[in-house]
C-alpha cells in the first residue's frame, strides 16, 4: 500500500479556517482524516503540508511512526516549531485514521482499547460564539452567570470562561476585583455541583498571573489556565506552589521536549497539549507517557473543528490521565453539516462513549466543506489603555 496523495481542504468558520488534511492511498476508497487548524497561519501550514508531502508520497501509510520520525527529524530543521508542528499533526492524524480502516477498528482500539466508559464534553461560555467567549466585558458579571447557567442548560457540567481581563504588567486592585465578581456570578449562579475554568490565555505578567490565582482561590475552580506566558515556566510553577488550585497549561508545546520541563519542575496539574499542534496523535502518546509518570492530568486543548475533536476524543477513551475534553458546538450554525459521520454527543452531562466506526469515526463531507472557502480571519489586536501592545 503506498501513499499517492496528501489534500488540504481549508473550511472557513469564521474565527479560524479549519484545515483537514486528507491523506490518499493507491487503495480505492482507503484515505484518511487529519486536522491541521493554525488560526491566522492558514497560508503557511498548507505550504508546509506541502513540503512534507515530498518525503510522504510512494510510502506505506500504516509504518505511522518511521513517517513520523521522518516528518520530524529529515530536512535538518526539527519538526518542534508550531507551523511545522501542526502540519505533522494534521499528517500524523489521517495516518491513524487510515491505520484504523485497515484493521477495521477505531483508533483507541489500537492503543489497547478503552480505559473509561465516556469522555465528558466542556464548553466554552457561550457555547464557542467568539464574542460572548471572548468579548463579555469583565465588568459585566452578571452576564457572565448568565452565560453560564445557559451552558448548564445544554447538559454541560463544566465550562471555560475568560473572565480575567487584559491587563498591563502591573495594575491595581481595579482587574483582580473584576475577575472575582465574574467567578463569584458564576459560582452562585451554577452552585458547587459544576465545575469551572478559567482561562487567562496567558494575558498577565507573571506577578499579576499570581494575583489573579490567589483572588479566585476560594471558588474552586476545576483550573486556572495560562497565568501568565508559557516561556515563563518557573513562574507558572510558582503561581502552582502558592495556590491549591490545579493550574493547567500546555496548548501552545509542540512536541514532548517542551513539556518535559514543565513536568519536572512540578509546573502545572494538568497539561493542555493541542493533538493538532504538538505532533499529532504520535507524539500526544508520548506526552500521555510521561504525564502518567508524574501523575499530572491531560485535557487536550480543542478549540478547533470536528477533526480534532473526534482525534482527542479517540485519545481520550485510552488514555488513563485523560480527565476531560474541550468542545465548541456554536461557533457556526452548519459545524454538524461538514461531516456525514462523526461522533454522537449524549445531552444529558454532554458524554461521549467509544465508537465502533474503524479510525477516528469521521468521515467529511467535501461538497459542504467546499461551500466555506478561506477567508482571511478576523484581526485580534490587543493594546492596552496607553496604546502599548497587549496579549489577547
Ligand atoms: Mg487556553
């Protein structure tokens, strides 16, 4: 069997562009589905899609870990930056997607089968609509508890919110009390029963990241993500020593070699690993290893479309540390329309149980993804009150 064809399909849902990579096979019908989704570098990975189909095509698809290393290591440059990274990934995912349909089992199937009876769904407020996830004013707590009462309404049990707002390097008591106001809204909104993330999408200095953690200590978050820059790693690790709550991060490493140190620095609870950026389902494995090691938890960041999702689904049923999974389902009305098979999301807790559908279970729909060509997506730019460039 040998690799003839490595497509890109780029479908615009409005805030990112998403990128399924489809892998074909010189066996009729056999090809595979990745995702290869890099808001705002769309252009780039498609080329790097495309330079790494020079060391792919005439290959066997099922030898997943050679074409791996090779995708890694050859051309000199090391696969490990995030453009690189995420094309890897998309590549990597359609090779176990096709594993998969060989043997006619889906992928958890191949990595010793289910270890957990479900995987349980998290939202983002608002279901994923990027202005109520990302532009809720932080002075507006109440429509926060609103948004997440919404949320519980839809089934979930847990939800992701931004309710830490941008702020300078240094800033007064005015954003901590923000934020507080946001959580508490929320926690008496929801009760203790449901569990509640907040994502700073590393906004503050480190100093303010810590601030931040230690105001929303008493609300028991699930987690507090991205305190501050992830190059800033003996921070995050401070911010982890001085509060009880599970701090994660991790979305923005790409391969093994940079989670490493946040391990062994006792950085984070939870490693947030991107199945779409970090080397695909190959390399997650191998972070999944040494997680379990350090007995530090994974919930894969998933922000993106039903490729990725149905990817870190398939992880998830057989990786033990695997403690839940991110999910957007209102960020475009038709993201059900792009897939003629995909996974089934129970709306009572928001579950998904493993499949019998051989690989990741997903199947594309061309014609519907060919209805949404690429557009630019839309700027993010962020400066701070004094017109100084910010973090979004
Ligand atoms: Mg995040």
């Amino acid at each position: 069997m040998k690799i003839v064809g490595i497509e890109t399909h780029v479908c615009n849902a409005r805030m990112r562009n998403w990128i399924f990579v489809k892998v074909v096979t010189d066996q009729p019908g056999l090809h595979g589905w990745g995702e290869a989704t890099l808001e705002w570098h769309t252009r780039s990975v498609i080329g790097a899609i495309e330079d790494l189909s020079s060391l792919l095509i005439g290959e066997d698809p099922t030898r997943i870990e050679h074409l791996w290393q090779m995708m890694y290591r050859q051309h000199f440059w090391h696969g490990n930056g995030i453009v690189r990274g995420t094309a890897i990934s998309g590549i990597d995912l359609a090779l176990w997607d096709i594993l998969g349909k060989v043997h006619g089992v889906p992928c958890h199937k191949l990595w010793g089968g289910p270890v957990r009876d479900y995987v349980r769904l998290y939202s983002h407020l608002g279901g994923g609509k990027m202005e109520e996830f990302y532009e809720t004013s932080p002075a507006d707590a109440s429509r926060f508890a609103d948004l997440a009462l919404a949320s519980v309404a839809d089934g979930f049990t847990a939800f992701k919110t931004m309710a830490v707002p941008e702020t300078g390097p240094l800033e007064g008591l005015k954003p901590i009390r923000y934020a507080e106001k946001c959580v508490a809204a929320m926690r008496e909104a929801v009760g203790d029963e449901i569990d509640i993330m907040v994502d700073c999408h590393a906004r503050p200095s480190p100093r303010m990241g810590m601030l931040f953690a230690k105001a929303l200590e008493p609300y028991g978050l699930y987690w507090f993500e991205e305190p501050c820059w992830p190059e800033a790693v003996d921070d995050i690790a401070a911010i982890q020593r001085a509060v009880g709550t599970p701090i994660a991060t991790g979305e923005r490493l790409v391969s093994q070699h940079q989670v490493r140190e946040y391990l062994e620095k006792r950085a984070c609870s939870v490693i947030q690993t991107d199945i779409t950026h970090v080397g695909g389902l190959s390399e997650a494995r191998r972070v999944a290893a040494m997680c379990e090691a350090y007995r530090v938890a994974m919930a894969p960041h998933n922000p993106q479309g039903p490729v990725s999702t149905a990817a870190s689904l398939e992880f998830g049923f057989a990786t033990p540390c695997y403690i839940i999974c991110e999910s957007v389902h209102l960020d475009v009305p038709w993201r059900q329309d792009v897939c003629t098979e995909c996974f089934e999301v129970e709306n009572k807790g928001r579950l998904v149980r493993p499949g019998t559908r051989p690989g990741l279970g997903i199947e594309i729909n061309e014609a519907e993804v060919a209805k949404h060509p690429f557009e630019q997506e839309l700027p993010q730019r962020s400066f701070y009150a004094d017109g100084s460039v910010g973090d979004w």
